[in-house]
C-alpha cells in the first residue's frame, strides 16, 4: 500500500512538472509576434484626419491616457 502511494505522488508530481513546462514553453515560443514592446502599444498620435492627439500623464503607479483635440494640445 506505501509503494502504490508512495507512486501515485510521485506521478502527479511529474505530470504536474511537465504541465508546467509545457505551459510555460507555450508562452515563450512567439513572443515577438505577440505583443508589441510597451512603448508602442499605443500610439501618441492618432490618424490625420481624426485630428486627436493622447498625452500621457504618468504618476507612481498610475498611467492616465487623456484624448484631446489638437487644437487644445497646441
């Protein structure tokens, strides 16, 4: 009975691991194809013709992004 249970830890164990591995594989395998680095994920200024600029205002912790019009930004 200690060898079985003893065995069926020892197997969860390693499912577990390889479980994890594989997640974790899956995450790093396109990275660059994912996501953008975080300072081009949202670009400053919009289209011509919408004639909207995003100011950010960074404080500790805290990113408000604001929409304004161009003619108020000047």
């Amino acid at each position: 009975m200690t060898t079985w249970f003893h065995s069926t830890i020892l197997a969860t164990s390693l499912a577990a691991c390889v479980a994890v591995g594989i997640a974790s594989a899956s995450i790093y395998s396109n990275v660059a194809d994912v996501a953008a680095p975080k300072t081009d994920r949202l670009p400053v200024v919009t289209d011509v013709d919408t004639a909207y600029r995003t100011v950010e205002t960074r404080m500790d912790g805290v990113s408000v992004l604001t929409r304004l019009p161009v003619a108020e930004v000047n």
